[in-house]
C-alpha cells in the first residue's frame, strides 16, 4: 500500500515514522523544508510537493493546523484532482466539523472516501504509536484501512458519519478543558481552608469528583511526578492549541444553538489565562495560576 | 463500646443498624417519632431525648440535615455538657467547615475529641455499609473509633484537622456536579451534530474526557441501565441537595477569597434547573433537561 | 443622486421609503418577490434583478441577513464589477467585522469606497427615519454620503476603519444582552425579598445600577407601559436576532484573544431559554422567563 | 432632637458633622480613639461609650463594617435595651437582609422603630450631604425622621418593609458590578478590533448600551478626566468593599433560590482579579485589568 503524507510536524513527523517501519511505502511532503528534513533523516522518503505525495497513492493522509490549511490542501491546491479515484483520504487534523463534512463531500463528489480521524494523545502517544483516532465517515472505509490506523494508534473509534470524528474531539477537548479547571478550582479551595492537595487529590480520586486529570494529569505542583505540574508547566498540551480546540466547540455549539454555558466559561478563563500570565506556550494545566497565582510561591 | 446515635433518617437508619448488627450497644434518638419508632422495628434501641442517648456513651455520632441543627443539638441543647468527658463526637452531617471548626472548638473546650466526618455513597451505600467518611479532626482519635467507621463504610480517609473532612465533601461534590453538567453538554453538543450519545460517551470515557458521572452515572436517557437518567430521574441524589452542597461551597469560597467560577456558575445552572423545570425532588443528572430540553421527547 | 437599493425587509423597506421621500432616485431589488411588490405598493420603483438596481448608481445600499448574503451579492453575484467605480457602497447588513472588511478591500481594488454602516433602532426607527448608524470606513466618504444617511436616521457615528461600524454594533449589543440579563436578575432577587419591582427599579435608575434595559425597556412585566413586558414579549428584538449578534461578539472575540467572560455566558443565556421556553420569536427582555420563570404566574 | 452616633469613620464621620451642621444635637462613639478623636477635632461631640451615646437619644445611627458588628452593637452589647421606647434607630450599615430584619425584629419587640438605610455615593457624597438612602422598615417611620436623612443625602427612597433597604442596596451593586465588567469586556472587544475606545465609549452611551459606568465612570484609562482610571485606579470604591456587597448578594439569592448567574460570574472574576493583580485596595474599574491586561502598557 501506498501513502502520500501531507504534514509531518510534531504529530505528523512521528506518524509517518510509525507506518515506514510497519512497511508501508511511505511518501512526505510538508511546507516547512526544515520539518521535511527531518522526516527525511528519521527515514521517511521526502518528495518536493503534495502532488507528488500522492502520485498513484492507495492512501493518503493529512496533519495540518486548522480548518483553512485543510480546505487550501484538498480544494484550492488540487489535491482532490490529483487523487487516483481509488484512493481514501484520511485527514488527521483538529479541525470544524463543518469544514471535514464540506471537503469530504467535495471529495465525494470525485468518487474518494475520506475520513475525519483527528487524534488525542499528543506528541508522546504519536511516537510510541499510543494514539487514540475518532473517526468520522464510511464504517466499511474505515474497515479497510484499519491497519494504517493500527500502526499509528491503539484505540481506533468510529464516532459516526462524516465530520463526527472531529465533533468526538471537540466534545471531549471542551469537558477536558472543564474538568481541569474544575479540578483547579476544587483543589484551590480546599487547600485554602487548609487541606493537603495530595490528600484532597486522594479523596475526590476515589470518590464521585474522580476525573482524568485529576486520576493522571493532576495540576497543582507537588501532588504527581512527570506530568507538566511537576516542571513548571513545561511540554504537554498547550493554552494556545486548547483554545484552539475551545473556539472550534463554541462555535459548533452556536452552529447547533446548543447551550454550553462552562464550556464557554472555561474557553475565556483560558483567554483570560494567558493574557495575564502570557501562558499561551504553557502546558494547559497551568490554568492552575488563574485559579490559585499563589501556589508556586508557597 | 457504647454508642449514642442522634438523627435515624434515611441515612442514619441504616448506619445505626449496621452498628447494631456490629454488636455495639447503639441508643438512638430523632426529633422525627415516626423515623425513630422505624428505627426501633429495625431493632436499634430507641430513647425518648438526645440526652438520654448520650448518658454514659463512649461515642457519640449525629446525623442531621444542616448546620443549624447541629448547632442546637451540640451547643444550645447542651449535648456537649452532657457527654462524659472521655467521649469521642462523631458528626456525619454535611455543614459549613466554619460550623465544624466551631463546634470542635466548643467540644475541645470539654475536654471531648470531636470529628468531622460527612459520606459519600447514599441511602444505597449506608444500607450496604459502603459509605465513604472523610474525616476532620485528631488522627489519634480517627484511628482509635476507625473500627466504629468501619462497620458503616468500605473508605475512612482522613481530610485533616477539624473541619477538613467538611471541606473535603464540599469540593469534591462541587466537582461533581461541575462535570456532570459538563457531561451534559458534551453530550448534548455531539447529539446535535449527529452522533450517538452512547457511542460518544464510550469515546471520551476512554479518552481525557472520562470522569465519574460519565463511567458510572451517564445523564443520557438511554445510555445506561440502573442509573437515575434510565427511570426519569427518580431517586439518586436529589437538586435540592446538591444545591444545598453547592451554597455551602460557594458559602467557603467568598470566605477564602478563592476564586470558583465554574462552582458557581453550576450553582446557578442548578438554581435555574431546579426552578426551570420543578426539578428539586429528581436526581442531580436531570440537569441534562436544562442543557438540552428535548431529549426524553426523541 | 442614483441609489440602488438590495434588501426591502422590515429595516430596508421603510429606509428606502425614506429615501424616496427625500427626492433620492431609488431603484429597489429584492430576491422576496413578496417584499419588492411591498416596497413597490409603497412608492419604491423596483427594477428585476441586483444588477440592474445598481446600474448607473451613485451610493449602493444593502440590508440583507448575514455575513454570507453580503459576500454572495457583492463578490459571487458580481456586484461589484457591476458598479460604476465611482460608487459609494454602503452595508446596512450586521455581519461580521471580518467579512465586512474583506468585502471592502475587495471593492477598494476596483476603486470603489465601501462603508459598513449597521443599524441600531429596529423597525420603528427605521420607519420614522430616527435610526442609529455605527459607520465604518474612509471618514471623507462618509461626509460625502451623510446626507444619504440623515434621510434614514438620527445619529451617524464614525466608528472608524472599514468593519469598525459592525465592531461598534456587536459591543453595544453583547453588553445591552448582559445588562438585560443581569436587570433582570437584580429585579428577581429584589422580589424574592419582598421588594416591588417597579420601585426596586426606580431605585436602580436613580443609582449605579442605571442602564438603558432599566431605565426604557424594563423586562419585569407591569413596570413600563409600550414595552415588550408589557405585551408578552411580543414585537421588539427577538431572541435570534439578539443570538446571532452575540455568535459574531462572541467569534471576533475569538478572533481577537479577548476574554468576554459575561457576553460569552449572555449567549448561553439566550440560548437556553431559547429551548428552555421556545422563545426565538420573543423579544429579547424576555431572558426573565428563565431568571423568574414564576413571574407571570404570580 | 438628640441623635447618637454609632461608627464615625470614612463615611460615619462627615455623616455626624453634617447633622451637627443642622443644628442636631449629636453624640458620637467609636471603638477607634482616632477616628473618634477626629469627630471631636470636626466639631461632634464625643462619649466614652455607645450607650452614653444613645442615652436620651431620640434618634440612634450606626454605620458600621459587617453584620457581625450590627448584631454585636445592637443586641449583645444591649444598646436595644438601654435605647429609650420612643427612639428609633437608623442602621446605615450595609450588611445581610436577614440580619437587618432579624435585629429589626428584636428592636421591635421593645417597641423601638428600626430602620434599615444602607448608602451609595461613596465618601463625596457623604462629605457634600448628598448620600443616596434606601431604606427599609415602616413608612410612617421614615416620614417622621426623614428631616435627619435630608441633612445627610438628596435622594431618599423607601424600598419597602424591613430588610428591604439592604436588598435594595445589594440588588443595584450586584448590577454595577455587572456592567462594570460588562462595559470593560465590551471596550476590551472593541479596541481589539481597531475601534477608539473613547469613540466607541459615546457610541455605546448614545445607544442601546447605555449604562452608569459607561456614563460617569468609564474603566479605560484616557476616556475620562476626574474618575478613578484617570489616576491608576486610586481611591473610589474598593475591588474589596465590592466583593463584600457580591458576597452578600449572592448569600441573599442562595436563601431565595434565585439564579444569578451573571451576579456570581461577576463576584469571582472580581475575587480573581483581586489575587491576580492584588487588586483589593483599588478603585473597582480595575476590573479592566483582568479583562484587558496590555491596557496600561500601550
């Protein structure tokens, strides 16, 4: 089987790396001629464009940035055109629903599957091939290609038809952007009415205030080892991509009409976040300095 | 070891029971005779006052509704001058930490160890003896009545000093109901945009999105049996109380100076709900019809 | 002077009416076939097509829906290349800033001045020619076109640069939707203790707590006289219109990074009581529905 | 007529020399020897004690801190039971509703008339007799004293029976506080996107987001001479002495059942704005600094 891969950055780059050594022959392209280099020297053959990325491809897949750079890709660039009719599209970026469901349908049009399969697990989970896919689009696509996925990732979900892959993500970005600051908020409080964060951590673990960061991505410093808490907020996933993602499910719920009153609460406390603490490039646990600002200084 | 047990309702029927059935000497009183005559057919020994439970007791342990019925009973009803000095006074009550600081003090005053020690759990883990206690005092005294609380519950987690077990059940139950609504909203989110909501909740339990209410207590009619959502929200935790929690986490909050925006945005949310939709009495999961009014009419 | 006009709704229609009244040369076009015989009925002359309405043009106006009908008219209709270059442009339509700054420097390469020029007064002001317009764009082309505008309302403000116009209008209307809400909460609270809701009201107006909702538009049924309360919310500024204004606040706060913290829980408001109460149509003073759903019933 | 005077402070202080301007006859206490000190320097005849002030008194006024002092000076200290039957006694104190109708109640069952007269207009106001009353209790009450509230304020209202002037007082602060972070989230947006905000400002105050801040007391540093953003945010009403009112507000609606959402959203920006930026001391149009970090920068 073939692969084109567009995008090999910090996601991308490892990604293609993991299907090279499952054998595929893989072909990268990227705009960043320093990114490309790299994927080059980690073994992944490197080609001068897009279109020859996916010259006579079986598959090919995208990690880019946002909406914008997806619609450029496939549409404005002719990638679309230049697909085999037999081929299947996979695009990996976090990106509107509404824009997943408008190219894929244009590639419909063409006689092309394509899947919305954003991912979760970071940069960490690409390079031990740990990632989690939502996928959106055609079940009996998504069969076909399941062993491209099942080297990139461990946990393959098909959310549904077109676009719901990157509705799964967003759904579970803006509980997890709540349930963190939540969980700062819990903590703060208790801590100021004199608790211990590692005790109060304990407790509501194994009660009903038990949540994923709280169980493995704990925020205030001191309570877990190796995560960003424990390295002043240091790698992991950043305020900037976080309300990225935020701004993607506020609009899908305006989009819906639907009523997300503390996901949109927690997406302009993350604005407000870094603002005040230029935080854009901290992990997005940090949001622990808007809740707490006294914390590192105990 | 003989034990006064003040307030046999719906949580503190099973609790004293589940003593009886320990063997300890258990004399119990209520304010409420119907609830005490119940108590009584369930073979706990039934006394005519709170002071009479308490004469010659080793332990005594009060289950009330609010703080100010802990106030009278401890201090204004003078159960505090009545105790032996050697005894050891257990609240189980949820109240304000301040309450519980106060009344300890008072109790200190005697020469009475006193802890704080509200559950988690329900009418169906106090029947179990299954509950949760977070404690608030002395260690010392926590470890020398531990096998008092072990007849009633499978987790003792010490919270602290006095007070701490209070605060303890505060945060963790203003995180809880920040991410069952939350979950609401995410689901309610991927349902307007085309998806399942048993297949997104099964997405994000596995993904950074899990936390308590959408493993074990999914408020989506349909995507779970045995949980308040598959019985139009009957029994489980009621509005009514979790509001109750959420006013005295609030109450804590402006006290500390600390910041809990989304606590009390879900007070608010809760509030509405509650007058909304009559919703006092249902379970604390019916604040899915707030977010999305038109689910159970599919 | 020759103006054509696009868009002869309940804003556009009496606009155009007023031109007319004031000498100007109007040829009015509408995709509504029912709303052009209206405009017609009324004394417009009506041409069959947007091309031909702009044909030999002086000043262009347009009052359409959204962002998307202004971008299909102007770029994908050809509107612009239609115009002679010496044209004014003048966007009535409240839509995004963005797209009304794209539109105009799309106009501005072929030479045409463009303003966007939103409104504030509803259908009243429209009809009696004392609106308010927020105009952006070149200020020398505005002194040109003032006397266009002063045929149609009452104040004409120069908020700046092209897309300031709809910038200005989306701040006012985000924080008119915040203290619409909030009056409508202090009211609440007020009568939950006891107090008179016109005399509360009267107090506030007299004090800090004075705002434009309070003191002209209050939401309390049986305060005011003429105002949307005093009907069942019937007429005024329904409940989507209000939604729509606050996606695009809430979008260009995206946009921008800037925490809008209480417009962005306003849409949520409205939102929810949108479902809540099936209230889309109603005018917007109707957010105390969900505050004191009792309030009539009383 | 006599007068006592109970708490001779910031506001207390130029509310006692005001009186004795009027030819009252005033006796003043307070706990502070200075600031009593500085009443007797300003021309008020001081005592050694609260109940030599009230002694004969035809008329008591306190103004103190919080409801804890109220309750002390009024019931455990026994100032009720040393007052004569025919006083009545004027609490100008901003405190709890409850606590006003409670110690109102206790007056009542001596036979003495109580009033509750919480101010607005800050220090000015006190110093210039211009105070804003609201008050609560019995209209016949308030017609026979409303001489004594006249030398001190120009605009008196009746709000209704007991308690209702502090409602009245907590309902209007929750409001300002509202649009006073509404406002500053408005110009944030506003000059984000190119606007001026002096220019946006008259645009606002001209329509439908007309507001008291946006009026007289604009938050953005260069739109106003004479407030406190002119001048680094000193003096003016305290982020603190705003939280306090936020606090009580929010405990009143807590006991009522009300939702306040925008009212609780605004205390907790209020109380991270304080942390953040330890923001306590200054003026509360600080709150543009939460919202707005660059402001002062430009």
């Amino acid at each position: 089987m073939r692969i084109g891969f567009i995008g090999v950055g910090n996601m991308g780059g490892p990604m293609a790396r993991n299907l090279v050594q499952g054998n595929y022959a893989v072909r990268a392209y990227d705009l960043d001629a320093e990114r490309l280099a790299a994927a080059g020297a980690a073994g992944v053959a490197t080609v001068p464009s897009a279109l020859d990325a996916v010259q006579d491809a079986d598959v090919v897949i995208s990690m880019l940035p946002a909406s914008r750079h997806v619609r450029q890709l496939y549409l404005d660039d002719g990638l679309l055109d230049a697909l085999p009719p037999t081929a299947v599209a996979i695009d990996c970026s976090t990106i509107a629903p509404a824009t997943a469901r408008d190219v894929a349908a244009r590639a419909a049009q063409r006689g092309i599957e394509m899947l919305d399969a954003p991912v979760s697990g970071g940069t960490a989970g690409a390079e031990q091939a740990k990632l989690t896919f939502m996928v959106g689009g055609d079940a009996a696509t998504l069969a076909r290609v399941r062993p491209v996925f099942e080297r990139m990732g461990a946990n393959i979900f098909h959310a549904g038809a077109s676009g719901a892959g990157q509705t799964a993500k967003l759904c579970n970005n803006m509980l997890l952007a709540v349930q963190m600051t939540a969980t700062a908020e819990a903590l703060a409080l208790g801590v100021a009415n004199g608790l211990d964060a590692a005790t109060l951590s304990e407790i509501m673990r194994a009660s009903s205030g038990g949540n994923w960061p709280l169980n493995v991505y704990n925020p205030w410093p001191g309570v877990m080892e190796g995560v960003p808490a424990a390295r002043g907020y240091q790698g992991g996933f950043a305020v900037d991509l976080m309300l990225k993602d935020l701004n993607l499910a506020v609009d899908a719920a305006a989009d819906a009409g639907t009523p997300t009153a503390l996901g949109a609460l927690a997406r302009n406390l993350f604005a407000m976040h870094r603002r005040q603490n230029d935080a854009g490039a901290l992990d997005f646990s940090s949001i622990l300095r808007l809740v707490a600002p006294e914390t590192e200084a105990r």
